[in-house]
C-alpha cells in the first residue's frame, strides 16, 4: 500500500537558493528563498550569523558562494523579486557547527526552530564541543518544532518532506525541496557528500555506518537521479552521481572497506 504525504503548499516554480560555508570546519548554510512570495528559510544556520543576516536583510558584507538568484538589490529589482522575509530555522542535525549560533538567528528573526527530537540530546552538548576548537558559542538552542519523518512541513509558502537519515547521528535527516519543471533539491547536510559520506565515529552522536548506509540506500536513492545534492561540507552533486560512484554507499562500492568519510 502506498503512502501518499499530504501537503498544503504546491511545488516551488522559482527557488533562489543561497550557499553560504561557513566558520572554522566551513560548514554548508543553506539560505532558500521563494521568489515569488519572498518567503524564506535558513538550513544549517551554525555560524558567521552576522554575516548571513547582514546579506539576507540589505545585500550587504560577503555573500553566498554559491546562488542561483541575485547578487544585488539591483539584480532582485529588476527580476521584480518581492523583499525577503525569513520564516524559519531548520536544522539537518545538531553538532555544533551546524547549530551553534542558532541563538543568534533566533533572537533576530524572531522565527520557530525545527530539529529531529532525537538530536535534543546531541544539541545540549553543542557549547562544550565548539570549545575543543576553540570557539566561544552561546547556550546551546533549544528546539521549537520537531521534525517528523517523512511529513511534508509547510513554511510559510516553501515546503520540506522531511526524509530522516540517522547514521552520522540519531536525528540526522535531509529535506527535500521539490522545483516545478527542474530538478529537485536535497539538503543533506553530512549524510552524504560528493565521494564520502559522513563520519560515524564522533562521540555522543550516535554514529553507526551500517544504519547510515541504509539510510542512504532507502531514503536517498529512491529520489530522482537528477535531484541537486547539498552537503553539509564540500561540493555539489547529484543523486545520480553519487548512487553510481559513491565508494561507500553508491554501486560502485562493492565490498570495499568503509573509513571515516572525506569530510566530517
């Protein structure tokens, strides 16, 4: 019997999508902005929140390393691109490099932040594990919202189908945005990467290579080859490529021994 996931809200026609790397460990932020309501999501938003804010409210200070939108209030006038408005944090997984200074975010927008319940634990630990690379975080965010498996969740007019993927933690998960006549996006955060797959060995996560993989092979393979893939770290890929070459987990990796991932 299939499930069919209900959702209120129709599949994007013009996504702008803004990636940001981000602090020490140069972790993916993902900035995803519906262009014609100028609704807007942060993924991942777990450091330099300055530098994301001062962009996302005025064009101003450093910006994205990736966009497929404007790169200036110029550009956003002249495609006719409503003025952005953040309506929620939404966090893959909770190590501290994605979660961090979340706080900040929070306290700026005014906005719900969403993580899977079974990082709650993990997220308290997010100020002592900044502090073994020296970075002064403030008191670890609390949750609002939780993520649910494989629910469509509706913010504002852009939807995520919450695909959860434990493996590299307990509640890692990735969040599908599907685009109207384009590939679709996944934010994977470090589920999987171009060539690797997330580390399984890093203390209180929950780490675990077998369930990871599964995690992989039920829930992101299934997903259109042409589906854009955004890594918590690193470069781009797709579904595609990754379930034909990935060493670890694609078809190309047979019966070869698995390390700890290229990234963390």
């Amino acid at each position: 019997m299939k499930v069919i996931l209900l959702r209120k809200t129709m599949p994007l026609s013009k996504p702008w999508i803004e990636n940001f790397f981000v602090g020490p460990l140069q972790m993916r932020c993902s900035v995803v902005t519906d262009c014609e309501t100028g609704d807007t999501i942060i993924i991942d938003g777990g450091d330099e929140p300055q530098r994301l804010i001062d962009w996302i409210d005025s064009f101003s200070g450093s910006g994205p390393d990736w966009s497929n939108g404007p790169e200036s209030p110029e550009d956003a006038k002249s495609m006719d691109l409503p003025k952005r408005r953040v309506v929620a944090l939404v966090n893959t997984h909770a190590h501290f490099d994605h979660s961090g200074f979340i706080p900040v975010l929070k306290e700026h927008y005014g906005v719900e932040w969403f993580l899977h319940p079974d990082d709650t634990m993990l997220q308290t630990l997010a100020q002592k594990s900044g502090l073994r690379y020296g970075l002064h975080l403030p008191e670890p965010a609390e949750a609002d919202k939780a993520l649910e498996a494989l629910k469509w969740h509706e913010f504002g007019s852009i939807s995520l189908q919450v695909l959860h993927t434990p493996g590299h933690t307990l509640g890692g998960c990735c969040l599908l945005v599907e685009v109207k006549d384009a590939p679709n996006h996944v934010f994977v955060g470090d589920t999987l990467f171009a060539g690797s797959v997330g580390r399984t060995d890093i203390p209180h996560s929950g780490g675990d290579f077998e369930l990871l993989a599964s995690s992989i092979r039920t829930q992101l393979w299934t997903l259109e080859p042409d589906t854009v893939v955004h890594p918590g770290h690193g470069p781009l890929t797709t579904i595609g490529q990754e379930r034909a070459s990935n060493p670890f987990v694609g078809d190309a990796a047979g019966n070869g021994v698995y390390g700890f991932g290229k990234y963390a």
